[in-house]
C-alpha cells in the first residue's frame, strides 16, 4: 500500500520538517497541533523554507505553491483519523507520547501506521499504548529535517513487515536515506553517538586533552565536520543529559550509558551551550566566539 495521507502530530521544530518533506514527497498531509501560536509560527517556517528554496532556483515556484497546498493545518486530532500514516513529532515526554497513541489507535483506520519520532523512547511501549502494536514504527528524523539526508526506520519485534516496508518506502517518497534499524536505545546514530559525547566530557573530567585539542583531533583525525563538544554545545547540553539519565535509569549496569558529573554541573549552572551563549565554549548566535 503505498502511503497518500499522511498526518503529522506536533509543528515544532522536527513536526514542520516532516510535513514539508511528506508533501514535497507527493502526500496530502495533516499537520496536528495543541498550541495554536506554535501552528502559525510552524507553517511560516515551512512557508519561509519553500520561498528559500525558490530563490536559491532548487524548487519551482508553482511547486512550492502546490507542496503549501497539500498541507492541511489543524489544532483538531480528530482531523488524522482517515490518514494512511501518522507521525508523532511532540515533546519529548513518555507519558504525554503514550496517551497520544492511545488516542490515535482509537480514532485512526486500523491499517493506519503509527509512527513516532523519538529519539530516546522505546517504541513498542508507545505501539501496545496504542493497542495496535503490529502497525507501529519509530521515524526517526534528524534534524534540519529539510537537509538532513537520513531516516532511521524501527521495528520493534511485534510490527508486521507490511508497516514497516510502507514506512521505509515513505522515508524515500521523503528525499531521505532510509536505514532499518531495531528498537534498541537510541537505534544506530544516537546509540553511538551519545557514548561518543560522553567519553569525550570523562576525557576533559579526568584531565586527558583540552576541548579545543580534543575537537581539532576528531576533525583532523576523523574528518569529522565538528568535534565532540562542539557538537554537544550545538545540539545542547541538557538534550543530551536528558537522553543519558533516561538511558541510566532503564540500564543501569551499562557503563556507556553513565552521565558525567561534569555534564550535569554545567547544565545545572545553565551552560547549555549555543542555545544559553555558553557551553564548552562561548557563542555569539550560530557561531562560536571568534571562530
Ligand atoms: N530537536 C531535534 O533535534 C530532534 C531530532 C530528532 C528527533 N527529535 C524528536 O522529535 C520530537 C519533537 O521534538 P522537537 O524538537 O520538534 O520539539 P518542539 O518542542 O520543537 O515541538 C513539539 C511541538 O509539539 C506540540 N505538542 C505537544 N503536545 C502535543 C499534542 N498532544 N498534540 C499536538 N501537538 C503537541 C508542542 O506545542 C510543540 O509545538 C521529540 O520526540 C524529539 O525527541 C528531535
């Protein structure tokens, strides 16, 4: 079955993304959300988007117009309930992500998919909170998700190969690369990315190599386009505590998964890197101070 209508939970900034690349994609989307200012400001985004891509002469004009029409804004749930496709794109919060997949196995057709966009969350607890867990998937975007070229596909062990295949086909339909992955902590990038980030805070806590030296040597030793706490301070320091301590908790034995002291400590004195002006370095907007 290939995926026409797709619906979209959450206009943030990972929910817009999705939405603009589904209809870039040729499906007719609906994009759910609570807050009626983050809608507007979402669809803006999108909007602004299609017009760069415009003027930099990578999309047509008429194109743009026609992807703006396919998408379908709304702050009503129930507007979902005929899609072939939902992606949940909400905060970060278990518990707030469950209820919602309680509802749409409620609402949505039975061969809907469910989908979610956690980085951090198992999927399968959010597919049997759904009571459909055989048409569940995780769709993990990466963002920008306009530029970002992957998508992680997840089948946890109940999704039927239907769902999951329709799902990696849609990930195409989006522009992207996708790759299949299981539903294991953080699926592939954030499994050994986030163990990176924290070795390299143990490094600066026990006094191995400066951030800067630590930064110039993946780099220039891994071709890397940023070092390790370059990265951390651009994503944000409390973003990947939250996902540590979450991992700490469900594994507490697994030695990879330890927060720092040091991560803590920083995100305790609001040193959160770009977003505060200060991580492991200091920021002026986009940029690190005097690079
Ligand atoms: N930010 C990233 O880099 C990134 C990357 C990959 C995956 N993710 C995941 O994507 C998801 C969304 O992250 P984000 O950064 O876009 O967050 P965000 O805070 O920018 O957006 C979330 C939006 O969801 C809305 N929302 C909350 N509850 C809702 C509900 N019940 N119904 C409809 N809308 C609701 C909020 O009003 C908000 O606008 C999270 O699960 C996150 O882990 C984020």
């Amino acid at each position: 079955m290939a995926i026409q209508s797709v619906g979209v939970i959450g206009c943030g900034l990972m929910g817009h993304g999705i939405a603009q690349v589904a209809a870039t994609g040729g499906c007719e989307v609906t994009v759910v959300e609570a807050d009626p200012t983050a809608l507007d400001k979402g669809v803006k985004r999108i909007e602004g988007s299609l017009m760069k891509l415009v003027e930099k002469g990578k999309l047509q004009a008429t194109e743009a117009t026609a992807i703006r029409n396919r998408i379908h804004p709304s702050t009503k749930l129930s507007d979902v309930a005929q899609c072939d496709l939902v992606v949940e794109a909400i905060v970060e919060n278990l518990d707030a992500k469950k209820s919602l997949f309680a509802e749409l196995g409620r609402i949505t057709k039975p061969s809907c998919i469910l989908a979610s966009n956690t980085s951090s969350f198992p999927i399968g607890e959010m597919g049997d909170a759904s009571g459909r867990p055989q048409r569940m998937v995780g769709l993990h975007f990466f963002n920008p998700v306009q530029l970002m070229a992957l998508v992680e596909v997840v089948r946890t062990t109940k999704t039927e190969e239907s769902a999951f295949k329709d799902a990696f086909e849609f990930g195409k339909r989006c522009g992207k690369t996708p790759v299949a992955a299981k539903d294991t902590p953080g699926f592939i990038v954030n499994r050994l990315l986030v163990p990176y980030l924290l070795e390299a805070i143990r490094m600066i806590e026990r006094g191995d190599a400066t951030p800067e030296d630590i930064d110039t040597a993946m780099r220039l030793g891994c071709g890397y386009p940023m070092g390790p706490l370059h990265l951390l301070d651009y994503v944000g320091l409390d973003t990947t505590q939250f996902i540590a301590d979450g991992w700490e908790r469900r594994f507490p034995s697994e030695p990879l998964f330890k927060v720092p002291g040091e991560l803590k400590d920083l995100v305790k004195q609001g040193r959160l890197g770009r977003k505060s002006g200060r991580g492991y370095y200091e920021w002026e907007g986009d940029k690190i101070k005097g690079k």
